[in-house]
C-alpha cells in the first residue's frame, strides 16, 4: 500500500514539473479571464469560483483542468475568472 501512494505521488509530481515546464495550456488565454489560482480538485476550484461570483467578486468563472485527478492524487486545475 505505501508503496502505490509513494509511486502515485512521484506521478503527480513528475507531472506537476512536466506541466509547468511546457507552460499553460493553449486555451487558457481566454480574452476577458484572469487566473484567480491554482487548486487540486476540482469542487475547491469550482466552490472558490462559486463564491467569488456569489459575493461578486468576479462576474464569471470556469475551471479548467489540466491533470485530471485520479483514485489516490490530486490533480491540477486552474480556476479563471472575469471582472
């Protein structure tokens, strides 16, 4: 068992590096949207995107996910927002 969550997160970190080191996505360069940050799942990026357009923060959102999240790692998802 130690032995999958050690090879799971050497993964998610190998991936972690390899993402950053080929830059953002292509489509991330939407006009109007900034990046707001960077989470690990997917329900963290879309409740901050929830309550910031709740307590109008920002008018939109979107999560985009660049390393999905598996059964033992989390993954990488960006949370972009329009003002």
């Amino acid at each position: 068992m130690k032995s999958r969550t050690l090879a799971a997160l050497t993964l998610t970190a190998a991936a972690l590096v390899t993402a950053s080191s080929f830059g953002s996505p292509a489509h991330a360069e939407v006009p109007g949207y900034v990046k707001q940050g960077t989470y690990g799942w997917p329900d963290q990026c879309l409740g901050v995107g929830h309550q910031g357009q709740t307590n109008h923060s920002w008018r939109l959102y979107y999560c985009e996910t660049v390393i999905p999240t598996n059964w033992s790692a989390p993954g990488l998802y960006y949370l972009w927002v329009q003002h």
